[in-house]
C-alpha cells in the first residue's frame, strides 16, 4: 500500500503546479482568510528512506503534528513513523526515529508557479533520522541521516500536499556512509478540520 502511494507522484506532481501560488510572497490560508497566530496542524504519509551508497531502501508510515502560521511559517513539531519494511537491503528488523524536532518549517516561492515548504533547523540540529537495522538476528547497525531538505506543495483541497521530489535536498549521514535521497508525501491537516491551502 505504502510503496502504490509513493508511485502517484507522476501523475501527482503535474497537478500541483496548477495549485500553485503566483509570483510573490505565499502563506497559509485559512478557509480562505490569513492566519493570524498559530494554529494546530497533522501531517502524515508514507515516508521512504534510500541510501544511495549502500543500496538499503526503508519505507515508514508517518503521523505528526505540527503548527501552521502566521503567514509562511509552519512548524513539525512530533512526527513517529511505524510500520517500517525495508525494500531494499538486509535488514531483518528496522527502525525510524525522527531526531532534533521542533522542526521549523516555511513555505516559500523559489521560482513563479512553484510553492515548497522548507524543512530546517528548529534549534536543536537539523532535521534528522535515525535509522536501526538488525542483520542476521543479532547484529545491529545504527546511523543518522541529516539535512534541511524541501517539499513542493499542492493544494487538494480541503487540504494541503507537500510531495518530495527531485529537488528535495538529500540527507548526509555519518560513518562516510554517504546520502539518503527522501522520498513521500506529506498531508497537511488542519487542526480545525477547515480547508487548508497556500495562496
């Protein structure tokens, strides 16, 4: 189920282009109104984690919260991912911790038709995972993967699509093992249940 999610972004990421804002400054909407404070915001997904050097590939499923406004500004500020199945690699048994939250987190217009929502830095480190992996039965493996990185966003209304995609920025994780390219989505939710969108 996890791995048919993440192959919609083909026919995905072509839609999203049209929900996306015009030239100039975006930020949060609110049933159409701007955000004055701050509201309360889940996200959720599938999340998949490949690690180009050592061809391991581990797909999550996510659920986090989160705050959105005022204006660009939106936050993750707990996010547990469960049901790990590694695709790729020798894992037996995995898992996926996410490290250093509050993650501090805008949306922004890089370029005219085209809105991402960049995911940094909340004050204790970049974002980051920890990945362990059990190998035949008792061997363990650990490693953390970091960076700021980035998703383009859509929005399907009531709510908000944020997908990685090729510009998404890769992790650097420790021991030289090299990077990790993110994949997956993100729904963004308001807390409120009114329709969300960037505009």
């Amino acid at each position: 189920m996890m791995r048919a999610a993440l192959l919609v972004f083909v026919a995905v990421i072509g839609s999203l282009a049209l929900g996306a804002a015009s030239a100039g400054a975006v930020e949060w909407l609110d049933n159409g109104n701007k955000i004055a404070g701050s509201q309360a915001l889940s996200v959720s997904g599938p999340l998949l984690l490949d690690e180009t050097t050592n061809k391991i590939e581990i797909v999550c499923e996510t659920v986090g919260t989160g705050t959105v406004g005022p204006g660009a500004a939106d936050s993750i500020t707990g996010l547990t991912l469960a049901n790990c199945l590694t695709l790729v690699g020798g894992c037996e048994k995995d898992e996926v911790t996410a490290l250093e939250l509050p993650w501090k987190t805008e949306v922004q217009e890089p370029k005219a038709g085209e809105s991402r929502d960049f995911i940094a830095n909340g004050g204790k480190g970049e974002p980051a995972y920890l990945v362990k992996c059990e190998l035949l039965g008792n061997i363990k493996q650990e490693v953390s993967c970091a960076g700021q990185t980035s998703v383009v966003l859509g929005n399907v209304f009531p709510d908000v699509l944020g997908l990685y995609d090729v510009k998404s920025e890769t992790l650097s994780c420790g021991f030289g093992i090299g990077n990790t390219v993110v994949s997956g989505e993100i729904l963004y939710v308001l807390g409120n249940k009114d329709p969300l969108a960037f505009g």
